[in-house]
C-alpha cells in the first residue's frame, strides 16, 4: 500500500507569533528612541542665536555710549588747559605786582598806597584762581563752541531749500548740519523746518520731535532728497519756529541755513522778528544763529551781502552768532 506524503506548511502558527514579537520589537524601539531630539536641537539653536543678537545691540550701544563719552572727555582737557593756561597768567600778574612792591618801599607813603593795591589785587586773584580751580574739579560743561553758544535744551533748523542752495550746497549743508548735530549729543527735542515754515516730517508738525540715534538717521537719510518749494527768505520758517515752539521753561535755539534773500525791507524783518521774540519784560524768547553759504551761479552778490547783513542784524539782537563759509 503507498503511503500518501504529508505536505509540510511553513506560515505556521509558531511562525507567525516569531514575526509579531519581531515587529512589535522593531516598533517598540522607535517608541523609546529620543525622537523629539531634532525640535529641540532646532529650538535650541533659535535661542542662542537670539542671545547672540542682543550681545551685539548691547555692544553697539555701549560703542555709541563710548563715542559720546570720548568727545566730553576730549572737551574737558581742551577746557581743562585753557583754564590752566589761564591760571599761569594770573600767577604771572601776581608775580609782577609782587615785584613793582618790592621796589616801592623806599617811599613810606607811597608803599602804603601800593600795599593797599597789592592787597585788593591779591585777593582779587585768589579768589579768581580759586574759583577756576573750583571750575576744574567739577564736570566740564560744553557752554560754548567755535564761538557758537550751545546751552540750548531744544533745536530748531530753519533751512533754505531754493535751487541755489540744493543744486550748489546741498551736500555741504547736509555735512554742517550732521556737525552742528554732533555738537549737541543729545538735546530733549529736535525739529527741521524749510525756510517758508515747511517741517521734514510733517507727522511732527507743532511738536518736538524725541531725540534718538534713530531720528538722526532718519534726517540725514531724508535731507538729501528733502526740496520743498522756496523763495530765498528765511522770515517765515524763523516766525513759525517762534510761534509754534517757544516756552518760557526751554531754552531754545534757531539754527538758520541760507545763501540769500528777496524779501523787500531787511528793517522789517528785523523789526518783526524782535517783536515776536522779545517777551513782557524784555527777554529773548530764542537764540538765533545763522550759517552763511556762499554765492553761486544762481544768487547775485547784492542779494548774498542782503543774506548776511539780514542774519548778522537778527543774531545780535538775539543772542546768537553769524558764521559764514567760504567754500
């Protein structure tokens, strides 16, 4: 009799349980794998990218902090040898008047007469040295520069933008702007007017605009292409600056940009100027300086002489100085 061949099967059950428990192996690994790795790897990069970014703003700060800090230092060791400059000669005086008594002794009366003298002199220097001394301890204080006075709180430009002025000395009003800046390292308000009374920003109009390294940038950028409509009298953006911005509580100054000026009557803008800038009791309410640019192609001699002897008449009568440039 032939017996029948049993047919082996391979996918049996004991196969099939192998291969589960493998493949819930294989799973359970990823389970436990530290998948979430990458996210924060990402994040972490993310952070101290951010740290990085506010290390270097710091850094900028503190540079621009520096920059200030060196141009008060170099101030006050200008200030510091004049003053002692100043000390020197003084010592030197009394040295001489020591010396002319020394050889007055000889009359009675009149030695009594010079030791008076000498004694009112002495004590005059003294207390002149002294307080110069007294001057040198304390912080230095920039009153004063290039003959130009710059203890104002608050600054207004007041700038010609007729075509004399942009086609021929746009680029060296922008550079005599950015230095008069430079001069004041920071102010509590700042505003830019057009010489017919037109403000740079006019979101600023009427108000003091917060000075910032920010705000400066933003003035130098704008000037270049800054061209408003002008008829070469500086009379209305000097009236507008008086009207809108003086208080009686800040010390305010007017910085006037031109080249020359059409208006009929120099008198009467002199007479209008120092009706609307002279208080009850006979106070400025504003300095008034003025930079003079020189002529060019567009502007006759007569009508730049009218520009300066108009801004040298307004920045005496009211505290400021006339500086005009040749080039």
């Amino acid at each position: 009799m032939k017996l029948k061949r049993r047919e082996t099967e391979i996918f049996t059950l004991s196969f099939l349980d192998c291969i589960c428990c493998g493949f819930g192996a294989v799973i359970l690994l990823l389970v436990l794998s530290n998948a979430g790795e990458p996210p924060i790897i990402e994040h972490t990069s993310k952070a101290l990218k951010g740290q990085v970014d506010k290390l270097q703003q710091e850094l900028f700060e503190l540079r621009g902090e520096t920059e200030v800090l060196n141009r008060d230092l170099h101030g006050r060791i200008q200030q510091l040898s004049a003053e002692q400059a100043r000390i020197a000669r003084l010592q030197g005086d009394l040295t001489a008047i020591h010396g002319q008594y020394q050889s007055s002794k000889q009359d009675a009366d009149f030695t009594n007469k010079k030791e008076g003298e000498l004694v009112a002199a002495y004590q005059k220097l003294t207390a002149e040295m002294q307080r110069l001394l007294a001057q040198n301890t304390r912080r230095a204080t920039r009153e004063e520069v290039g003959g130009i006075p710059v203890d104002s709180e608050y600054i207004i430009f007041v700038i010609d933008t007729s075509s004399s002025m942009t086609d021929f000395h746009w680029n060296v009003a922008e550079r005599t702007l950015r230095e008069i800046l430079d001069i004041y390292p920071h102010v509590k308000g700042l505003q830019i007017l057009s010489d017919q009374g037109k403000y740079m920003f006019s979101t600023g109009r009427g108000r003091w605009l917060d000075d910032s390294e920010s705000l400066r940038s933003q003035i130098v950028a704008r000037f270049p292409t800054w061209k408003p409509y002008s008829r070469s009298s500086p009379v209305e953006g000097i009236e507008e600056a008086i009207r809108e911005f003086w208080s009686a509580n800040k010390r305010i100054s007017i910085y006037v940009f031109g080249d020359d000026f059409t208006g009929s009557s120099i008198q009467d803008v002199v007479d209008e100027v120092d009706r609307l800038n002279r208080t009850a009791n006979g106070v400025r309410r504003v300095r008034i300086h003025a930079i003079g640019f020189p002529t060019s192609d567009d502007v006759s001699v007569s009508s730049s002489l009218r520009f300066s002897a108009l801004m040298r008449a307004l920045c005496e009568t009211n505290g400021g100085s006339f500086v005009g440039l040749n080039h």
